[in-house]
C-alpha cells in the first residue's frame, strides 16, 4: 500500500514528465487500436466476400501435385493456361454430400481460365460453369445487375459488372442481352473456342480483383473450354454414336505427308471452311460431347462452424476412399486472395517495428526522468530502502501510468473508430482496395481488440522500464548525497 501510495505522488509531483509519457502511450495505444479495429473490419469483410460470394466454407478439389483454388495455379505458360483437373469419381460421391455433418448446401462447379471476346476485343477471365438451381444459394451475395439466371442452362453468360464496363470503353457501345461473344483457350496443344450469348450482368458486394475477374455461364460451355469431354460424336443416320478416336488435335493434320495437285477451282475459302465446320451431315463428325458428371470444385456451406465442417469433410473422405483434396476458404480463393493477406502481415510487421521506436522513446524519456531523480532514490537508498523497493515503486508508476493512458488511448481510438465508421474512407486504388477488402473503410470495434491492446501497452511499457530501472539501481547513494 505504502509503495502505491508513492507511486501516485511521484506521478502527480512530476505532472510535465508524467503527462509526456502518458500522451506516448495514450496516442500509440489509439493508433494500435484503431489499426486492429481497421484490420478486423478488413478480415470479416474478406471473408464474408470470399464464403459468400465465390468459395463457401469449404471446396473439395482433384488432388493432384500442385496446390491449386478455384482458379487452378494461376501462373499462365507461353499464352496458354493450365487446364484445372476434374474430380475423379464424382458421380459416386454426390449421394453423400447431402449426408455429411455440419453441410447445409453445396453446389459443384466447372472452372477454366479464359478470354471473353466481343466484338473481335478479348479479356482474360476466370469461367465458372455452375448449377444455377444450387449456385446462388451457395454464393449468395451476388447480385443480379440485368438478366435472367435460368438462361445459365442454354449458352447463357453472365459478365461480371466490371468486365463488362471494361469491355464496353473497348468496343465503345453498350453490351445488351442476347450479344455474341465468344470464349476460348489454348492449352495443351489445342486452341478451344465456344460461342454464347450475354445472359447478364452480376457484381459483388464487396469488390476485390479476385472477385471482378469472375465469369458466370452454363457447365457444357466450360467442359469444352477445359476439354471435360467424352470424345467425338459420329453421327450416323441422325443419331449420335460414340467415337472411339480422342480429342481432335491440329497435329494430326500432318500424319502423313504426300504431295497432291490441286484441281482446279477445288481449294477451300474460308467461307467454306466456316460452313463445313458448322453443319452436322448424317455421316459426318459433329462437335465433342461434352462429360456431364466431370466438375472442378464442390463448395459447400455450413450453419456452424468452418472448423468442424472441415474435419467432416477430411473423415468422410478418409472413409470414403475418395482421392481428393479438402480446402478451407482461404485456400480455394487461391494465390490472389493470399496475397492480400500477405500483405496484411507486412503491415503487422510495420507495426512491431513501431512498437520497438516507441519502446525506445519511452526509454529515453524515462531514463532522463531518472537520472533527474538521483538525489531522490539515493535519499531512499541512504535511509534504508533496498533495491527491490526502489525497483517495486517504479515498476508500479510505471504501470499506473500505463493503465490510465492505455484505457484514454482505447476510448480515443473508439472515437476515431466512431467517426471514421460515420463517414467512412472511401479508397479508390486498387491495391489497398485488396488489402482492405472493399473501397470504404469502416472499422470494427471488438472486445478481443480492446483485450490485445492493453496487453500490448503493457509489452511496451514493460519493456520500457528494464533499462531505465537497472539505472536507478546502479545509482549509488554515498556519492549522491554527497553532491547533494
């Protein structure tokens, strides 16, 4: 009792040094805290994005030896694009999904990476072939801008709200309902094509590059794209008949090379070629048949919690015998969505780095305050205090000191919070668009970040006063109190 008692009569004697330190640690406890309530704010809005609107809670991919989300490796090899496995077995595991523990939806999905062409302009995107019955119930965040979604299921493309403004300053015109456009890739030596129709416009409630890459359309449409087929269709006398031959590449064009002379008015022009390639005769070969049960992912929601939904998926594919991987929704959101988390680190690590120049600080400025009060200590030493009081009284200042000005920092950071919250940071580059999940900050206020912060202000006040209180035990007080 006796040493708190002095503690606050050092603190309120020496009002110039107590209110500089306090002010120290009131501003950097506001800042710390109003950076956490922002970082918070940016991972539950992520989050909600990322669950909501593209992954759900959890997906289920092919397991093969790379790491891959819903946009397959993301790195492109020589203008072509990795093809994304399908899930082997998947029509034997569709009857067991609805069963799992902790599933409430799940909806699987074709994915391919890209180019939207209209009017002969291309834009790389990421395709989803989706299930329009079960899609939208999963990622149900997305809003329909224009369109109709039952128009998924016959060729129709849904453009993502910024795509298609980026596609219209191109072609400078309006895109309306019912355009031509075209999709294609070129991977594994073909070049794949697939014309639609727009079928709409979507967009996301929060805005993030990932998420404005994102095309919507029919499964067949992606199959093709991503070469999920069953091989050529021969039709014979109008009915289709499976053909044994693979997938039609270019090269087979050269198998066999022997000279020919042409007869006259007997070469192709590109009209012909156009027409020959577009009709179906009864004894000609028509387009590939797409694989109806090959699917990219399954994502799936839950009612409770992610963690436990995760751990019922691993169990059921570990008893099920099925050759896949289980991923959280970090991970299905793939290297794009990671980086703005890598990003959020460098900024935590800006923050230490903070935190280490206010430890400094406060210690310069707390040794001055003790070698102001030599002649004090040594008075204390010389009538008998010994060193584990002296070094008691000024770690109980020191944590006076900290609880008052660490609590006036929360309740100034709660503030600033409050009326950033009102107003709002509206942010228009795109990669702090990314890194803070949206374009308008708005920070979130939690107990946890209140907790963290008090803990931390007690880290650096703590630190703070190694250094200054191994001075004051060194002072000797023969020597003092003889100057004095």
């Amino acid at each position: 009792m006796l040493i708190f008692k002095l503690a606050i009569r050092n603190l309120l004697r020496h009002t110039r040094k107590t209110l500089l330190l306090g002010m120290l640690i009131m501003l950097g406890s506001a800042i710390l805290f109003f950076v956490n309530a922002v970082f918070e704010s940016t991972n539950r809005g992520l989050e909600s994005s990322f669950v909501r609107s593209l992954t759900g809670d959890a997906v289920i991919g092919a397991n093969i030896g790379i790491i891959h989300g819903l946009f397959g490796n993301e790195i492109p090899i020589v203008s072509r694009f990795e093809t994304i496995p399908a899930i082997p077995g998947y029509s034997s595991m569709v009857d067991v999904f609805s069963s799992i523990e902790h599933v409430s939806e799940w909806t699987p999905i074709v994915s391919a990476v890209a180019f939207v062409e209209v009017d002969g302009r291309r834009t790389p995107a990421v395709l989803f072939g989706v299930d329009y019955n079960t899609y939208f119930s999963v990622c149900s965040e997305i809003i329909i801008e224009k369109g109709d979604i039952s128009s998924l299921r016959n060729g129709g493309v849904f453009l993502n709200r910024r795509i298609a403004s980026m596609i219209e300053e191109r072609i400078d015109r309006s895109l309306e309902i019912g355009d031509d456009l075209q999709l294609s890739m070129f991977s594994d030596g073909s070049f794949r094509i697939v014309r639609g129709f727009l079928a709409g416009i979507h967009s996301y409630v929060g805005t993030t590059q990932v998420l404005d890459r994102i095309v919507l359309t029919d499964p067949d449409s992606v199959r093709r794209i991503a070469n999920y087929t069953m091989g050529d269709v021969l039709i014979s006398n109008g009915k289709p008949e499976q053909s044994s031959d693979d997938f039609f590449d270019i090269s087979d064009l050269f198998l066999f090379g022997e000279d020919v002379t042409a007869q006259e008015e007997g070469g192709f022009t590109l009209e012909s070629i156009e027409k020959l390639l577009s009709e179906i005769t009864d004894e000609g070969r028509t387009v590939v048949m797409p694989n109806a049960a090959a699917w990219s992912f399954v994502l799936f929601r839950t009612d409770g919690s992610q963690r436990a939904l995760l751990n019922s998926l691993r169990r059921e594919a570990r008893d099920q015998g099925w050759d896949v991987r289980i991923l959280n929704w970090r991970q299905a959101a793939g290297l794009s969505a990671q980086t703005v988390f890598a990003l959020q680190y460098l900024f935590y690590a800006g923050m230490v780095f903070i935190m280490i120049g206010a430890i400094l600080v406060i210690m310069n400025a707390l040794v001055i305050s003790v070698l102001e009060r030599s002649a004090e200590i040594g008075t204390m030493r010389g009538i008998g205090a010994g060193k584990a009081f002296i070094r008691k009284l000024f770690i109980t200042e020191s944590m006076l000191l900290t609880v008052i000005a660490s609590f006036l920092g929360v309740v100034l950071g709660i503030i600033i919070c409050l009326i950033v919250s009102a107003k709002g940071i509206v942010i228009k580059n795109d990669l702090f668009i990314n890194l803070f999940g949206g374009n308008v900050i708005e920070p979130t206020i939690t107990l946890f970040g209140v907790f963290i912060n008090i803990i931390m202000a007690f880290v650096i006040a703590s630190l703070a006063w190694i250094y200054p209180v191994s001075v004051a035990m060194h002072i000797n007080p023969v020597s003092v109190m003889g100057k004095e």
